[in-house]
C-alpha cells in the first residue's frame, strides 16, 4: 500500500478539478437602497459565505467592478462617483452565481414617479405573499421608470418569512431604489439596519422633494425626544415638497384602533403642520385611508397584501376616502409645482377570500396638492373627484396601544 501513497495528494488535485465548486446561490436580492445624486448601496444574500462584486455603468458608459467585503452571507457595496439624473445598469456576483440586466436611477430629476404601498406580510396557512402580495408586486413591476419604492413597513410577519418577501419582491426591486420604513412585524432596530444598511429613521432629498422616514414603533419611545428634535431639525429643509412615511398611522377608522396612533397624533402631527408637509404615509391598518389634518393629506396605505382588516362605520375627523378588501398601492407624481397621488386598485378580496384581480391602471382615488394645482393632463382623474374642504383635527392626549 506504501507505493500508493504518493499517489494520494495528485488523486486529491484531480477530484478537485473533476467536480465543479459549489455556487453560493443568490437568495436576498440584488436591491438598491440610500440612493443621493451621487451615489447609492447594492445589497444582496447567498447562501454561503465568499467574496462578491458589483459591475455597473450608466447606459452605454465605461464598466465598473468594485468587490464585496465577503464577510458573512449579506453583501453590501457602497456606489461613488455617479452621475446624479442617470440611469445606471448594475449585476452582481458570488462564486459561480451573477444575477444581471438590473438598473436604478440617481436622484436628481425634478419630475419623477414614485410608489407607496406596505403591509405585505403573508398569513399562513391561509395564503402566502406569493398569492396576495405577489398580485401587487406584479402590477407595480409593470410601471415605468419608478424612481423609488417607499415600502410602509410590515415587509414580512416574522424573521422566517425574508426569504419569501425578496423572492416576490424581486421583479420590482431589481430595477429601482428601495426606501424601507420598519415596521412592528420587521424586528429589532438592528435587525433592521442589517438588512437595508440604513437607520430607523433618515431622510433624503430627490428632485424638488425632501423625503423624511421615521420609526414610529414601540422601541422608538425609549428615546422619542431625540428622534422628535431630529424629526423638527430635518424638516427645516428649504424644499418646497415634503412628504413624510412612517408605519403607525395618526389617524385611522380601523375597528381595532379607533382614530388611530393618538400618541403619534400628539407627538408629530402639529409639527409635520407647522413645517408645511404635503403628504404623510403610513400603514398598519390593512386598508386605503385618506384623511385631511392641518393642511396636510394622511394616507394609510396598508393593503400591499398582508390580511385586510374591515374598518368602523364611524370615520375619524377629516376622513376623505377609504377602501375595504382592496389590494394596492398609490402612485405618485412629482414636479415642481405639484405632487399628483393616485390609489392603484390591483384586486378585490371578500372576507370569504375570494380574489378578483381589477383592470391593470385603475385608479380609485386621486388627490393633487397643493389642492388649489390643477393635475397635469397625463395624470388620470379619480373616481372619487375633488377632495371635500380641509379639517381641521386638534392635538389628542398621548395615548399608547
């Protein structure tokens, strides 16, 4: 047996060469967050741990590669140097797996459109985002040119389901920029931060519009006064349209949570006010909602797919519009003088669980703000008209669920 030991180490090197290196499978992604007009982050899980890297170009410019640290499963790469308003083609890669033919765009454009839709956490073993959320995803994947996705929060019920959410979510995350808001189901803070690479609350500029996100969950009370001088500072921005999103909605005719968050009403709404928000954006309640308050429109948008709740028949002051048993999102397009929302019906769903798909493009609801600007000519008008005259709703006491 001894003649053959020499042998060993070249059987060993053959083996190697014969049988293929394992491929550590793309299963997160690619999705781009904390996009700016110079810059933006690619982010994306495998299944085992290795170097990765990012090749991109704007359309019909140079190539570039830059590597991922390779530390761990999640890959994260920080984009530099872009060209702001430019439209840039990317793949990525980690051993044997490339994933291609994806795009964002950087801020700078001073009429764009955006989505805003949330609550896409399954409900089993009755249905999967798969069969409800994957109904939206594939509408909102169809709309052209999305500069950004403001996602309301409640991604997925619990840490099992990621997987399941970035598999349906993929067709639209792979061609625009991805602004998440956390919500109560997306756990802890840290959590949160390591999958997006951003803070529980931040803020960024596109265009003309200052885009304010903010953690409105239980955890965010240990420290609210920090995060509420930060919020006051942030919008101090010399923009002329603001929008804000966080997950709690203000105000609210869900049956479970009659007026809404009061807390959140008393801490944020005088200021969001005061410093002349247009629009605020929020979920939760698993319905459309439209309230008025202070000169500022409230969306509730929280039918991305996650179970749809029924809503009292008894509206909060300075309720608009609302739409039980509707899966969908708004639609909203930015210019300088005007932001034109539109509430994209995708499918209508008993209480039975019956599932009716709605035409692609209907729109259930429009509101134009200011209020006093016209919508531009290509933006459809809603069924429901002009919005009825501003309430006004006064500063409730803190009240927590």
């Amino acid at each position: 047996m001894s003649r053959y030991r020499n042998l060993f180490p070249v059987v060993v090197l053959l083996l190697a060469l014969l049988i293929p290196a394992a491929s550590a499978a793309i299963v997160w992604g690619p999705y781009v967050t904390n996009t700016t007009g110079d810059s933006a982050m690619v982010t994306w899980k495998t299944t085992d741990e290795g170097p990765g890297w990012v090749e991109y170009a704007p359309e019909g410019g140079e190539v570039c590669r830059v590597t991922s640290s390779g530390e761990g499963s999640m890959h994260r790469v920080l984009l530099t140097g872009l060209l702001p308003a430019t439209t840039y083609r990317y793949r990525v890669g980690t051993g044997d797996e490339m994933m291609g033919d994806c795009r964002f765009r950087t801020f700078g454009d001073q009429t764009f459109t955006c989505i805003i839709y949330g609550d896409t956490r399954g409900q089993k073993p009755f249905f999967t985002q798969a069969e409800r959320h994957g109904l939206v995803a594939e509408r909102i994947a169809e709309e052209e040119d999305i500069l950004f996705v403001v996602h309301t929060g409640d991604f997925v019920c619990d840490e099992s389901e990621w997987d399941e959410f970035f598999a349906v979510a993929g067709p639209v995350l792979r061609n625009t920029t991805l602004v998440p808001v956390a919500g109560n189901h997306d756990g802890s803070a840290e959590a949160f931060s390591a999958i997006f690479g951003l803070p529980p609350y931040y803020s960024f500029d596109a265009g003309n519009l200052h885009v304010t996100i903010l953690d409105s969950n239980d955890r965010a009370w240990a420290d609210m006064e920090t995060q509420t001088a930060w919020l006051e500072e942030d919008l101090a921005s010399p923009l002329p349209r603001k929008v804000v999103a966080f997950h709690h909605p203000p105000f609210s005719s869900d049956r479970k949570r009659p007026g809404g968050d009061l807390a959140i009403r008393a801490e944020w709404c005088d200021i969001l006010s005061r410093s002349g928000v247009d629009a605020v954006f929020s979920a939760h309640t698993h319905a459309y909602e439209r309230y008025q308050a202070g000169g500022t429109e409230y969306f509730v948008v929280g039918c991305g797919g996650a179970p749809l709740y029924p809503l009292a028949g008894e509206k909060t002051g300075g309720h608009q519009v609302s739409h039980e048993g509707t899966l969908g999102y708004v639609r909203a397009t930015v210019s300088p003088k005007s932001i034109v929302m539109e509430m994209v019906a995708v499918a209508e769903v008993t209480e039975e669980g019956e599932v009716t798909m709605y035409p692609a493009g209907t729109v259930i609801d429009t509101v134009c703000l200011p209020q006093d600007t016209a919508p531009p000519e290509n933006v459809a008008a809603g069924w429901w008209g002009a919005p009825a005259a501003l309430l006004s709703v006064a500063m409730l006491f803190r009240l927590r669920r």
